[in-house]
C-alpha cells in the first residue's frame, strides 16, 4: 500500500509499504481522511523516531474486522483513537484518563497518513466510534483535535457567562474560540501575529481580536472592564504566556494548552498568582468521552469544522501539507485523502 513517509518537516516520501495484517479483536481500516496536526510537525518531537509514518486524526471505512469483533463490521463508517486509557488504574478511576500509562503507549499502526491502518484489538474495544450519518469523513477527523479542545475546556470550566481570552488563533485556539462559542461564553477575545488567522478567529465567535504584538493586557480590560475569566494558552513562546498571565482576572483561570520543548521552563509570577487566586490548569489528549462529546457537538451542528479545512490533498502531496502546517500562514487544517 501507499503511504507518506516522514524523514523531517521537509522530507516527507510517498512510498510503498506492507499493508497490515489483523489479529483476533482487530480491525482494519480504509483511511478516507486524515489531518495533519501542529504535533506531527513539532520536529523537534518528531524527526528524533524518523523514518515513520504519522497521523492520527483519521476517519475512515472499516475493510476487515477480526475474530471476536462484535461491534465493528466490514462497510461501517468510523473514527478512530490512536491513544486509550486502561479505565482501570487509579488515574482511570479518578476520571484523569490522559495520564494512564496505557493511554501513553497505545497506538495504531502504522499511522493515518497510509491507505489503511490496523487498529489494535484494545483500540478496536475503546477507541473507535462509529460516524454518524449526518458527518462526513472529513469533519470525523476533527474528533480528536476537537475532543482535545473539549477536555481543555472542562478542566477550565469554561461555562456561560465566562469571558475567554485565547493566545495564538491557530487550528487548536480557533477550535476553542468555536467551543465556547457554542457553550454560551461571554465575549470572546483572541490575539496572533497573523491577519488571516485573525480574520478566522473573527468569522468563528471572537468579539475581539489582537494583533499579538499589541499591549494585550491592556486592551483585554478596556475592552471588558477587568481581566478575562478564563485564558487559554495556545501559543507557547514567552512573550505569550506572560501576555496570559497578564490578562487573567482575579480568581481566574489559565489553560495552558500550548507547550514548550521538554526540559524549557516558563516565566511565573508566582506571587502575584497566589495573590490573586489564579488557577493553573492543563490538558493533554483526548480519552474517549470527550472525543464522544465532539462528535455529539459536530453532529448536532454546535461546533461546525468543515469550515476549517483550507487544503485537500493526495498522499503525493504530503509533503506540501506538511510545509502549509508547519508555516502557518494561510492555512488551518490541512487533510490527507488517502484514497485519491
């Protein structure tokens, strides 16, 4: 079969590879779209395992189910999880499945940027969900991403009435910009050091948007007479995260969504947060139930992402998408079609 192999952010090869074979618990699926996500780019993550085959926001058509899949068969629409949780640590049992150490070392194989892939029969148990009629297979991929999003925001308590200040209006804060939309917030704030990112936060909810460059703290309490509620980090240099920090209201919240290289560290008034009663939250991943809340939310027509993709591109030009994401200039989701 195809697939688009990754050497680096530059390199990216359409070559033929094995196509995967299922075991018992097993499934087998025909990826029809895949996108790429800022993490498939952060090189410095990626290059270090290369060569290999990334991607893991996928949907797809279900070609061969293995002995014992019983709720699968050939023909169904879905999406899949590259990573699930146990549900039966302590970490599980105290609803914070992102940090179990089964969520951290499942995966598929080989990687939603090749014409099928196997999902491994723990995956097939936990991880795949069957795509409801209304979506395409395009606004499928968008489970994980969003799903990541929608766990950010309940560790945020994002809720009606909550003013939002989102740093950097990339794909992930315009998806946050679109959820709270959708769960009531109040205004909505958004800063990036580019127009047409800007001009998207404008067109997906913000009331507000910043040029990144601007005295944000500044214009954040003129324009809603204090601090904002909740701050949620999309952008992860310096400069950003004092703008946030600078931003929140007193007894406030700070997502930190974003991050840094491991082993970087950043800048906290430690003072003035303990002061002021600042919370400190962060998120990773997206564990089952929130990726089932995103496709409720695209289902029902809350949170609309079709119009986020910019680009539709052939295994042939992965490389280009690669390049759009990594640039982030005047793109948002770039998406694979493997089967083209």
């Amino acid at each position: 079969m195809r697939a688009a192999v990754y050497y680096s952010n530059r390199d990216v090869r359409l070559e033929e590879v094995e196509r995967p074979r299922i075991s018992d618990g097993e499934i087998l699926i025909r990826i029809i779209a895949s996108g790429i996500c800022g993490s498939d780019v952060m090189e410095w993550y990626r290059i270090k395992k290369a060569p290999l085959v990334l991607g893991h926001e996928v949907a797809g058509i279900v070609e061969e189910a293995g002995k014992g899949v019983t709720r699968f068969s050939p023909g169904d629409r879905v999406t899949a999880a590259h990573h699930v949780p146990c549900n039966t640590c302590r970490y599980c049992l105290r609803g914070e499945h992102s940090v179990c150490d089964t969520l951290r070392t499942t995966n598929f194989f080989p990687g939603g940027f090749a014409e099928y892939v196997r999902v491994p029969a723990i995956n097939a148990d936990r991880g795949v969900f069957i795509l409801p009629a209304g979506l395409s297979f395009e606004e499928g991929s968008f489970s994980e991403p969003l799903g990541c999003v929608v766990r950010g925001q309940r560790a945020a308590r994002v809720e009606a009435g909550k003013s939002v200040l989102v740093i950097g209006s990339g794909l992930s804060g315009l998806l946050h910009i679109k959820l709270a939309r959708a769960l009531g917030a109040g205004r909505i704030i958004a800063t990036d050091i580019n127009d047409f990112r800007l001009d998207a936060a404008k067109r997906f909810g913000a009331d507000l948007t910043l040029k990144a460059t601007d005295d944000v703290p500044c214009a954040v309490r003129d324009f809603l007479g204090r601090g904002a509620d909740v701050v949620i980090l999309c952008a992860a240099s310096d400069g950003a995260v004092a703008q946030g920090l600078k931003s929140v209201d007193r007894a406030g919240t700070v997502l930190f969504f974003a991050l840094k290289e491991p082993g970087q560290t950043y800048p906290l008034p430690v003072f003035d947060l303990w002061r002021d009663n600042v919370t400190i939250v962060n998120s990773y991943a997206s564990p089952p139930y929130d990726t089932q809340v995103a496709l409720n939310l695209m289902e029902s027509k809350r949170v609309e992402v079709s119009d986020m993709i910019t680009h539709r591109l052939s295994l042939g030009e992965a490389r280009l998408g690669f390049r759009l994401t990594a640039e982030a200039k005047d793109s948002m989701k770039v998406i694979i079609e493997p089967q083209r």
